[in-house]
C-alpha cells in the first residue's frame, strides 16, 4: 500500500512538472514567426471563405434568400474580417497569387511561401466542408441527392467557379488574369505610402470594397476567382465529397439556369503590400 501511495504521488508530481513544460514548449512554438504567420493565413482564409461559399450557397439553394450582389457583398466583407484578423501578422494575403507577386517582387522570403500556400489551401478546404455540413440537408433537397456539376440542379458552384457557356478556357484564363491584375494593382496604391494610401485603419474595409466592385463590374464571365486558393481546395473537397472527376473536367457553369450562378466568385486580395513592404 505504501509502495502504490508513493507511485501515485510520484505519477502526479510527474504529470504537475510537465504540464508547465509542455505550456513552455506550445507558447515557444507560437512565438515563432513562421508558425504565426501559418496560422494567421490559415485563419483569415476559413473566415473570409466561410462567409464567401455561405453566401452562394443562399444564392444557389435559397432564391429569395440570396442574390449575386449578395455574393459580391459576402465575400467582400468576409476579405474585410480576414485582413482585420491577419492584417498586421501575415499580411492576410488569403490569396496564393498574390503571396506569389509579393515573393516575386522581393516583399517576403521565398522560404514563406509554402507556409502561406500551405495555411491558405487548409484554411479553404476546412471552409468548404463546413459550409457542407451546414447547408448539407439543404443541398440533397435542392438536388434530390444527386451532387451534380452541371444541369439544373447543380451544386457543384457552391464551392468553386465554372465558365459560363458563351466561354472558352483560354478566354477564362485570359479575364482571370486580366482581373487578378486588377486586383494586385488596386491593392498596390491602396497600400501606396508615398502616394495616395487609405487612410490609416481603413484598409481592410476599402480592400473589401475593392473585392466588391470587381464582382459587380468584372465577375460575369469566370465568377472572377482571382484565387488559386479560393478555388482549388473547395474543388478538391467536391471531389472527395461526391460530385466526382467532373469538378476538374466541365468547361461550362455549372447551372446554366441560373445567371453567374457558378459563383464561386471570389477572390481574396490581401494587406501583405503593407505589412511586408
């Protein structure tokens, strides 16, 4: 008996040490930069992602509950809530091209761009799979439990963006290109210190406005992605999910019934011109 005592109490002041050593460790590691910067991306991605793909999927199973401006308005101020998050950590990129032209143009170490990339797909596949589950009941009753890429009830553009059918690939390639350039140009005088910058603050509401005006005025051919990272992981999850090879192999929106409603429609721009410039 007095053997087992001394083992529990031994057992117990073994596990008081390391919890203390094991607190250490966790708060070392989450000081590190890389792995704050992992998560800050990880994070503001779900965020603006959760709001953009809830959106569409009101948009695309709700009627009266959804519109394309809503779209528009949805991932707008989702990119608006994910630079407020991660603005001032990572730069809230949430975005793969542009955390390419910032490595490019010398902004931020190549050696970080795994990371981001890394943080910004996890972020967006977890995002897809919870609007899933959350409009789960609502998908197999628009459906009739059959996850469609194209055809009257398609459910596929909930998640990511398809061509409509007045286009070609290389023409959506051409307009993708054409409206990320855009985008990063429009973020550089946003962020522009010695020119005409936002107002101290205002960022991330005026790059949520930034992302809403290329909606209303661009997004009618492609849904104006601008994001590998918006788009790839939620196609990935599809895939997974049930709606087959199709997602990586339809050239045209996948419901034609409705208008744009291939909606994937979004974009993610990011603060990172101000904070890694």
């Amino acid at each position: 008996m007095v053997q087992s005592d001394k083992k529990r109490r031994s057992t117990r002041s073994s596990k008081m040490v390391s919890s203390p050593v094991v607190m250490t460790r966790m708060q070392a590691i989450m000081q590190k930069e890389m792995v704050r910067e992992f998560l800050a991306e990880f994070m503001s991605t779900y965020v603006m992602m959760v709001f953009g793909l809830g959106s569409v999927a009101h948009m695309v199973l709700g009627g009266k509950f959804g519109s394309f401006l809503g779209v528009n308005l949805g991932f707008g101020f989702g990119v608006t809530m994910g630079v407020h998050m991660a603005g001032n950590i990572s730069g809230a990129h949430m975005n793969a091209a542009l955390t390419f032209t910032n490595c490019a143009l010398g902004r931020m170490s190549w050696k970080k761009f795994p990371v981001y990339i890394l943080g910004q797909f996890l972020g967006s596949f977890l995002a897809a799979a919870t609007i899933y589950c959350l409009f789960y009941s609502a998908i197999i009753e628009f459906s009739g439990g059959r996850l469609t890429v194209t055809g009257p009830i398609a459910t596929a553009s909930i998640f990511a963006t398809y061509l409509p059918d007045h286009s070609t690939l290389w023409r959506g390639f051409l307009d993708e290109v054409l409206v990320t350039g855009m985008l990063q140009l429009c973020l550089f005088a946003i962020t522009d210190k010695e020119n005409n910058p936002a107002l101290q603050g205002t960022q991330a509401l005026v790059i949520g406005i930034l992302v809403v005006v290329i909606g209303v005025s661009l997004g009618m051919n492609t849904g104006y992605a601008m994001n590998p990272s918006r788009d790839l992981p939620p196609r990935f999850f599809t895939y997974i999910a049930g709606w087959g090879i199709q997602v990586f192999r339809t050239g045209s929106r996948a419901a034609s019934h409705r208008p744009l409603q291939s909606g994937g429609l979004l974009s993610s721009p990011s603060l990172n011109t101000t904070t890694s410039s």
